[in-house]
C-alpha cells in the first residue's frame, strides 16, 4: 500500500516537473483583457452609428480595400457589439476620419519613422485631446482621425494582413481601448513592442478583432451587461 502510494506521488512529481520545467521562471500573463483608456471617455454619441470619411484627396483611397473589411470586421466580430458603421462622403460630422501620411509627417509631430499609424481624439470644436499627440485622450470625444503611414503600409515585408490588422487596432483606439501590450493575442498589442509581462519583444499574432476586445467595446459602450 505504502509503495503503491508513493509510486503515485512519483509519477505527479516528474509530470510536475515536466510542466515546470517547458516553462520555466515564466509567469505567462498572455491573456490580460484589452481595457479602455478610461471607462469615463469614450464617443460622446456612441458607437450604434459611426460615420467614416475617407480623405480621398490625402490618397488613402488606396488603403479602402482593407478599411472596408475592417470596419466589417468590427460590425461582426464573431460576439454581439453596439457598434454600426457607414462610410459617408463628406467629413462634414464624420466620426472617424483616415488620412494617408508619410514618414515625414509622422517626424513633424515628433513620431518615430517606423510608427505604422496614428489615432487621435478630437472635440465637436475640432480640438485634439491627445497630449503631446499620443494616444491617450483626455475626454470623450466627437471624433476620430486615424492617419496611415504609406511609407511604412507600402513596405514589402509589410503584409496585407499586418496592414488591415494595424487598421482594426487603429480603430479600436478610436473607440476608447487603450494598448494590451501583454496580451499578443489581442488586437490591440502593438504590432511589435516589449511585453512588460513577459519581459520580451513579441510580435501581436493575431490581426483580427478578439473576443476580449469585443468585451472591452461592451463594458465602455455598456452593451450586453
Ligand atoms: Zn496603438
């Protein structure tokens, strides 16, 4: 019986071992839900009708192929969300506005050359309410601009799927959510950045909307609670 017993603890001790040891000194946090950048800021009308402009003029006509089915992929993201979209022809009480920028633009507002894109925040007024341009706004808002980097979207080793995943990310900072840097399988990580969970430079490996994102859309906009 002793030995019968013993055998037992045994084998739970090396299979414990084992997971240990394909894992080690890691305390894996890849599942951190996606969050708001404040539950208080968000579309000061709400997300059951955003109009998207495209700023044809700015060349980012080129970039609808992959807006167009981004915006879908929000509207279905595979898990019930308030959010409706329409494209509108003039930017005239738009809610969410895309620009084509370059790599010299980016560095006129102090951005880096491989920053892929940029959302900001702006009141009914036109003020932008992203400090110092990053994207973190400090109210609701009115409307978004999302500004495309084509010097970054035409690059060869950038792909079509990197590019619409960017493009979903980007307007999920318009909605309201905030960076999930630690989680690689949101939308929302940044593409390439340092997992502050993890303490490693990762790649986001998923470029389609997830279910903690949508979640993230329900608690701000209160759909579903
Ligand atoms: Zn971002």
């Amino acid at each position: 019986m002793l030995i019968r017993k013993l055998a037992k603890i045994t084998i739970v001790c090396i299979m414990a071992c084992v997971l240990f040891a394909s894992n080690p000194f890691r305390v894996h946090a890849a599942n951190t839900p996606t969050q708001p950048f404040d539950s208080d800021y968000k579309y000061v009308n709400g997300v059951g009708n955003i109009t998207v402009w495209l700023n044809y003029s700015s060349g980012v006509g080129y970039w609808e192929y992959l807006i167009s089915p981004s915006a879908n992929n929000w509207m279905y993201t595979g898990w019930a969300n308030p959010i409706y979209i329409t494209f509108v022809s003039s930017n005239y009480g738009s809610n969410m506005d895309f620009h084509s920028n370059n790599n010299a633009w980016f560095s006129s507002y102090g951005f880096g050359n491989g920053t892929l894109a940029v959302t900001w925040h702006f009141l009914i007024d036109d003020t932008n309410i992203n400090p110092n341009y990053s994207q973190a706004p400090t109210s609701s808002w009115y409307y978004a601009e999302i500004h495309i980097n084509d010097d970054q979207f035409t690059q060869s080793t950038f792909s079509d799927a990197a590019a619409g995943g960017t493009i979903r990310h980007e307007m999920g900072h318009a909605f309201g959510l905030a960076h999930n840097n630690c989680n690689p399988n949101s939308i929302m990580h940044q593409y390439y950045t340092y997992n502050p969970c993890d303490n490693t430079y990762e790649y986001r490996v998923v470029q389609t909307i997830q279910q903690t994102d949508n979640t993230a859309i329900n608690n701000l906009y209160g759909y579903g609670n």
